[in-house]
C-alpha cells in the first residue's frame, strides 16, 4: 500500500491521469476505438476492396455477399469501400472543426476573462447571442449561407461550437485569476500577455480538453446530420452522412445501405464520448 | 420577484440586439450580389430589382440592418421568395406540427428519462444503474436520424404496424395521426430522456444523502414513500428547469427528424428553404428559435425562482 501511495505521489500528474484513465475500461475501449478509426481512415486507400466512387450495374443493392463484405448500394458501388473513405470526412470533420473552435475561443476566451468588464460584458452578451441559437439548426443556416461543401461544413460546426468554448474558457480563467500563483506572478512584475500564456494556459488545459474530445463527438455528428441533409460531403465523395441519406430511400429494399453507415457513426462517436467522459474523471478526480 | 424579473429582462434585451446583429450578419456571408443570391435560381431581374429596392441593398449596411430590424420588431420576417409568402405566416403555419411532435418527443423523455435515472440513482452501482447509464450513452451516441431509419426498418417494413412516413392532422384523424407520429417522437424523445437521466440520478443521488431523507427513513417511512414523495419532489426542481433547456436539442433533433419521416414542419420549413435559397426564410426560422429559446430561458429562471424559495431571500 505504501509503495503505490509512494509511486502515485512519485509520478507526473500528466503520468497520474494517464494510470487513471488506464483504470476506467470505457475509456480504454473508446481510445482503441477511435485509434482504430484514425488508422482505418489514414489506410483507406490500402484497406478499401474497391474504389468507393466505382459503380457497378451488376451490383446494384447487391445483399452482403463474399465480393461485398457490407453489400453494394443502388449504384452498385461497395458500401465497406463507402464507409472505410467514408471514415476520413467524419474524422477530419470533428478534428478540424474543434480545432477551429479551439483556436477562436479560446484565446477570444482567454481575453474576456483576463481582462473583464466591457470587453467580458459585450463579448458575453455575443456568446449568449451566438448559444441562443440551437447548434445545428445555427450551423445549418451558416452552411447554407456559406455553401454546401465539407469544408463550409466545417467551418459552420467550428463556428457554432466557439461559444462553448468562450464561455469555458472565460470561467476557467475567472477562477484562476484569483489563485495566488497568478497574484504571485503579478506581484513578479510578470507582463500580461506572459501570466495568460505561461502561468494561466497550461492550468486550464486539462478541462479543454476533456470538452474537445466531447465536442468531436458532437461535431462527427453534426457533420453527419449536414451530410444527411445535403449541406456537408458531396456526391459521389463518400460520407457517412450522405450514404443514410440515400439509404432512407431504399430502406426497404437494402437495409444494409443504411445499418453500416450509421454504425459507423455511432460507434465513432460513442468512443469519443466515453474517451471524454475517461478523461473527465482521469484529469479531475474531483468529478466522480 | 419583479426586481429579479427586470434584472433578467435587462441581460434578455441586449442578447436579442446581437441574435439579430448576428442572423442580419448571415446575409453578409453570401458570395457576390445578395440580391442575386436571394432571388434563387430562376434570377428573375423583376426580382432582382424588387430585392434591391425592399431589402435597401444600395444603402450602408447599418442603414440596411435598420431597416430589416425595425421590420422585425414590427413582426415582419420578410417574404419568402419562393413560397411568395410572408415568413411569419409560413413559420405559424408550419409550427403546430413541430410543437405537437416536441411536445410528445418531451413527455417520452420525461417518462423514460426520469424513470431510469430514479432507478439508477436507487440501486447504484447495481446492474439496473449500468444498464441506465448504458442507455444514457446510446442515447447521447446515437444519430437520430439513423435510429429513425432503423425504426422504420423495424415497425413499418418489417411488421408493418406503423406508416414508415407522412403527416395527418390531429383533427382530421386521431388515431392515424398518433400512429404516424409516436416514432418520430421516440427518436426525438430518446437524445433529451439520456441528458434527463444523467440529471435525475445526479439530482437524486445528491437529495437522498441529504439529512431530510435521512431523518424521513429514521421515522420508519417506507422507502417508496422516501424516494417518490420526499427526494423526487425535490430533486425534479433542477430537472424540469434543465428540461427547458433542452429546447434547442430539441429543434435541431426536430430538423433531422421531420426530415427522415417526412413530417411538414418547422424542421422541414428550414431544409427546404435552404435548398431553395430562401434565405429570408432561413433567416426567420433562427430568429424565431432563438427568440423563443431565450424566453423559454426566462421562464425557466423565473420558475426556478419561484420555486426555490431560498432564492427569493
């Protein structure tokens, strides 16, 4: 019992959120599942059986068979094909969006509460603005307005999930402000612009990135419901959106069409949520 | 109760002022001549023209957002171009089908997400708690658009018990519009119950190690008795104010949802539009959620007031 009370107090707490979240089998399953997907979507082109824009009229909503693992869909192109391309425009949608959220609200964030009053007082009233607006029915309207395509797709999910950040930021900072190693910077004579980025940043990191992880489990989704409307990926391009999309309509006929897209989807995301919620615990042990 | 009130209303005014500076912004986003791209496809020049001129398109941007703010104010969303129709007409006749839709969606996810997360938070660290916790997850994993199709799957193509899509007024069959309307509900309903579950057993979990409970289980109360009248009572106050909150899930499940079961709605309204380019209906129909979430936030602080009787000293 020592020793492990000895080795806990011994290791980085980087080392120790590791070993806790090592501890919590969800979140192990949710990292292998989402590591799973990042080296299926960096190995598409040498995984895929078949080219995933290829049609084939022989194979029109062809069932599961020993030529098409997941079956074929109404233009006869392999829906495994489909979902392992597929895999890169999910992937690539929840890591750019949150990264553009990230790099908007968190230093937008970071401002507001460093600084306080009037610009914390206009830039709150934008965020709330800005959560006034449902998610998806507000990234719905910024693609439209902006065009559909992926990349717009992204752009609209990073910019609908800013707020979020803003306001976890600004409270972040809010609350470190007051602690006394950021008085005793001040009191160093350290400039501003050092005590946000030295002495407060990497403080606050641990509570951003728990948020990430969960916000690329929203934004997989988002991107898929902008597919599924027609307002992400384009045809012929493959996303798993865009495939349950067109399954809707022969759901009587293939159903495979839509059982493997939405699986795929649903797995990513759940990984990504149980990684979050893993790391919620692992680098707050106070949330239990 | 009306200081707390004004207080609220002051921080609710200067929020709307940006939701429209924001929604007015939208327009701006537009590659090339807005007047162009509002006139859709056809690019009629009468149109065209016509634009220019309602919308003051030759006029400086504050001029022009002065314009269309006041026209707001006024209850004026603008025309949809392709509908030609005023957009608040399109948004109350499309609404009844979306609030009846939200409405049976709530009541699912009050029953089921309550439900479980009483349970859960009564047997903790048993299987029943797992098991809740376990739907919780699905429940927040899962896309409902792809729930919906599988729905589909199950009870109209394979049992055909259901109609796989499609609307019929309440009024003018009860029945059929019910049967019509249960699974797109239950998809909509399913996202929300997970979030509620998640607040129930919290809330729970924090009443029943209170002392009040405590002291109900030390007279010899039965332990139904202690869960449902004493802590249930008390740990729904943070549910159902949550509840409100999930208004804006609820709209954005409702666009994905009337979409998959092809139901004229809301929903339906803002996907059209946007394949139509009918950016003034777009533009309206997030303005008027927004609008509506913002006062169903109100409402909601102002029952958690009410409520909370420590808050009001």
């Amino acid at each position: 019992m020592a020793a492990v009370v000895f080795e806990t107090i011994d290791a980085s707490p980087g080392r120790r959120a590791v070993r806790r979240l090592a501890r919590r089998a969800g979140a192990v399953f949710g990292f292998a599942v989402v590591v799973f997907f990042i080296l299926i979507a960096l190995l598409a082109p040498w995984l895929a059986p078949y080219d995933p824009v290829a049609t084939s009229w022989s194979a029109v909503r062809a069932a599961p068979s020993a030529a098409h693992w997941f079956g074929a869909d109404e233009l006869g192109r392999d829906v495994l094909s489909r979902i392992i391309w597929g895999t890169r425009a999910s992937i690539l949608a929840g890591v750019v969006s949150v990264s553009i959220s990230l790099a908007l609200g968190v230093p937008i964030g970071m401002l507001t509460g460093y600084l306080g009053r009037w610009v914390d007082a206009l830039i709150s009233r934008v965020t709330d603005a800005m959560l006034a607006c449902p998610f998806l029915i507000l990234a719905i309207a910024l693609a439209a307005f902006l065009g559909p395509s992926l990349t717009n797709a992204m752009i609209a999910i990073g910019i609908s999930a800013t707020p979020i950040f803003i306001r976890l930021t600004r409270a972040q900072v809010l609350a470190a402000k007051a602690e006394d190693y950021v008085e005793a910077a001040r009191a160093l004579g350290n400039p501003h612009l050092r005590i946000a980025l030295r002495h407060i940043l990497p403080n606050i990191v641990a509570p951003l990135i728990v948020q990430a992880t969960l916000a690329i489990a929203a934004a997989v989704i988002a991107e898929a419901s902008l597919s599924f409307l027609g307002l992400g990926q384009q045809p012929p391009a493959p996303s798993w959106g865009s495939m349950l999309n067109t399954a809707r309509n022969y759901v009587d006929q293939a159903p495979w069409m839509a059982i493997w897209p939405g699986l795929s989807i649903f797995l990513l995301v759940l990984s990504f949520n149980l990684l979050g919620d893993g790391l919620r615990d692992a680098l707050d042990p106070r949330h239990k | 109760m009306l200081k707390f009130v004004l207080q609220r209303l002051a921080t609710v005014i200067p929020t709307l002022f940006f939701v429209s500076i924001l929604i007015f912004g939208l327009q701006q986003l537009l590659p090339g001549d807005p007047a162009i791209a509002l006139a859709g496809e056809e690019r009629d020049p009468e149109t065209i023209r016509y634009l220019r001129e309602k919308f003051h398109l030759d006029e400086p941007l504050y001029v022009r957002y002065w314009y269309w703010a006041s026209g707001v104010v006024r209850g004026d969303l603008g025309d949809s171009v392709r509908i030609q129709k005023p957009v608040t007409e399109l948004i109350m006749e499309k609404l009844p089908v979306t609030i009846q839709l939200a409405t049976m969606a709530m009541i699912i996810a009050l029953v089921i997400g309550i439900t479980a997360g009483v349970i859960s938070a009564v047997k903790k660290d048993t299987w029943w708690d797992y098991g809740a916790n376990v739907f919780a997850l699905w429940g927040l994993s899962t896309p409902n658009f792809w729930l919906g199709i599988l729905l589909i799957l199950l009870f109209a193509v394979q049992l055909g018990w259901l109609p796989a899509s499609g609307y019929v007024s309440p009024f003018e069959d009860l029945k059929a519009n019910l049967a019509a309307m249960i699974m797109p509900a239950f998809v909509l309903g399913n996202a929300i119950a997970a979030v509620l579950m998640r607040h129930t057993r919290s809330a729970m979990l924090q009443v029943l190690s209170s002392d009040y409970v405590r002291t109900a289980r030390a007279k010899g109360l039965d332990e139904r008795v202690v869960v449902m009248k004493h802590a249930l009572r008390n740990a729904l106050i943070p549910v159902i104010t949550l509840g409100a909150l999930e208004f804006g899930t609820l709209l954005s499940g409702a666009v994905l949802t009337e979409q998959v079961f092809t139901i004229p709605g809301f929903g339906k309204l803002i996907v059209d539009a946007v394949f139509n380019r009918d950016y003034s209906v777009v533009q309206g129909v997030v303005l008027f959620t927004a609008t509506v979430y913002i006062t169903l936030n109100l409402l909601a602080d102002v029952a958690y007031f009410l409520v909370n009787p420590r808050l009001r000293h």
